[in-house]
C-alpha cells in the first residue's frame, strides 16, 4: 500500500508537467510551508492583482496560478480534483454542474448576497456582459450597431466589407460560449438569424476572447462577436482601435466563479483566498482590480445576469447539447 501511494505523489508532478499551460505563474515565496494550486480561466494579467494582493496579506501562502480554456478546466479537473485547491471559471453552468456533482465542498463565513453563490460552494465574483466588439476602420463614417438586429443589418449590407473577417467563439470547444450561445438562443430567434448571416459570410470561430480582440484590433477582422467585455476594456493599447457595444436588445452578462476542490490539499488556506477574493471585489473602495464587480458594489443581481440555478445546466444534458450543436453548426459551418 506504501508502495503505491508512493507512486501516486511521485507521478502528481508529472502529470502537471505533461499538461501544457496556456499560462503558468507562481506567487509568493516558493519555500513556503503551505501552497495552493488554483486552474483558472481567467489570464493572467486579468487575476496577478488578486493573487499579488493575497500573498502580500498571507505570506505563508504561496498560489501556483495554471490557465485554460473553460472546456478544458472542466475536463482536466474532474479527471483529478485532488491535484488543485481551487477552480475558477466563467462557465458558470460547468461549474455549477461540479458542485452539483459533488465535486466541491463549502465555505464558511462568505460575505456575498445568497444569488452570487451556490450551496455555499461556488461563489461569484464579477459580472460581467457580453459584447459586440468593432474595428473602428471598418465602420468609419457609418452607424455602429447597437442591436444584434442592427448588426444583421451592417453585415447584410457591406458583405463585401466583412467576408471572413467576422469573429465568434466555436461553441463546440468553448464553455462560456456555449454559455452565451445558449443563453441568447433562449433569449430571441435573433441569435439564430444573425448565426447564419455570419455563417454565409464565413465566420472565423475562436477559443477565447482574447484571440479575437487581438485580430480585432489588428484589423484581421472586423466584428467579434459575445465577447467577454472585461477583456476589452482591461486592454488599454486597443481602446483606440475598437469599440466596446452592449447590445440594448436584451444583454447578457455572467459571473466569474470560484470553487474549492472536494479534495483540496490545502482546504483551509483555498477558503481563506475565496474570502479574500470576494471581500476585495465587493469593496467599492478597492479601484486597483481589473475585473468588474458584483453589479458595482454587489449588494443587488442585475436582471441581465444569469442566475446561478439549476435551470443553468438545461443545455448541458447530452442530447440538448447536441440537438443545439448541431442546430448551430446547420447554420455557422456553410461549407
């Protein structure tokens, strides 16, 4: 029995070798007693200041901070949730289905309205919308669309100007958007028409948001389509070069949540960040977090928020997911 729980803390590293990383950092003092290993979403120019701000306060604590895509932090994790203290993501059905599924355990004494959190397990942190992102080049002397309605109108009108320069997520391998993909399908026909006028015009389909603002402010293309809003403006060298629009018809915006591992090595210092992070990001004194709060200072839930329920994991059931998959993959993939 030595023998092979030997084996198993020896392989642990190398199994996080062999992962490759979007990102990989680690914080704090390495010869630190106590180290927590969180997997995240979030890039991480987007999170250092929470990390940084932790370690400073705890200084026997330090974080091994791993980033992935949404889709991949739900697979990797629940193949080995003994490997990471804390989960953090903006698929919030994902990670409301690991809470569900046992894979999370409770955290006292979290300051946080009861519809930011979920069985005292996953907690949201930010709110944050969807948005329409533009190359300011590509609509000089035009009218930006402020409706996904108005957008099927531009598009439809200048194919000339945004044949294959025309971003979104590939809800296939993206979990936030599949989040959004859903949400806006439930919310109006609207997302249907405007997922084949993209389609016709040859969508180019991305993992992450940060992809597409970077071929957006470049010019390679010209619209993005639901991305994540925080990740725009956070990037201050491309405020020039693109627009940010909330759509006025009926906005969708999500909360970032954080978790701790059913088997956290470390449970107690994981529910120490957790207080930590939502404590900084419900001060309205706090100025220095790149993230957006809880609805300013959380005290109330925006009608355009998801809510965190179990109405959020409808579209995770198999056959729904793929009846939806295929229904946007009829009207995307035009080949």
């Amino acid at each position: 029995m030595r023998i092979i729980v030997a084996l198993v803390l020896w392989l642990l590293p190398q199994v996080l070798v062999a992962q490759e990383w979007q990102e990989q950092q680690v914080f704090g003092a390495p010869e630190t007693q106590q180290k927590l290993r969180i997997i995240s979403s979030t890039d991480t120019f987007l999170f250092a200041p929470f990390v940084e701000s932790f370690v400073s306060r705890y200084p026997e604590i330090s974080v091994e901070y791993l980033v992935s895509e949404t889709a991949d932090i739900d697979h990797i994790f629940r193949n080995d949730p003994g490997v990471f203290d804390i989960v953090i993501s903006s698929a919030m059905d994902l990670q409301l289905k690991i809470v569900n599924d046992g894979l999370a355990q409770p955290v006292a004494n979290v300051a946080i309205p009861p519809w930011a959190q979920w069985r005292q397990s996953l907690f949201a942190f930010t709110a944050e919308p969807a948005a329409i992102l533009i190359n300011r080049k590509a609509f000089a002397g035009v009218s930006s669309p402020q409706t996904r309605q108005e957008l099927i109108e531009a598009l439809r009108a200048r194919p000339e100007v945004f044949q294959g320069r025309i971003g979104t997520y590939d809800v296939r391998q993206s979990g936030v958007g599949y989040l959004f993909a859903t949400q806006d399908a439930r919310a109006s026909e609207t997302y249907w028409r405007l997922m084949e006028v993209m389609g016709a015009l040859d969508v180019q389909l991305y993992c992450c948001s940060g992809e597409m603002i970077d071929d957006l402010s470049d010019g390679t293309i010209a619209v993005a389509y639901n991305v994540l809003a925080s990740y725009a403006a956070a990037q201050v060298e491309v405020k020039d070069a693109i627009e940010i629009i909330l759509p006025s018809d009926f906005p969708t915006t999500i909360m970032r949540t954080a978790m701790v591992s059913i088997d956290a090595p470390n449970p107690e210092a994981a529910a120490t960040f957790i207080r930590h992070l939502v404590k900084v990001q419900s001060d309205p004194q706090q100025s220095d977090y790149p993230l957006p709060p809880l609805n300013g200072q959380g005290s109330t839930r925006d009608r355009a928020t998801i809510t965190m329920g179990p109405a959020l994991m409808t579209f995770l059931d198999t056959l729904k997911r793929r009846r939806f998959l295929l229904e946007w993959e009829n009207a995307v993939i035009q080949n």
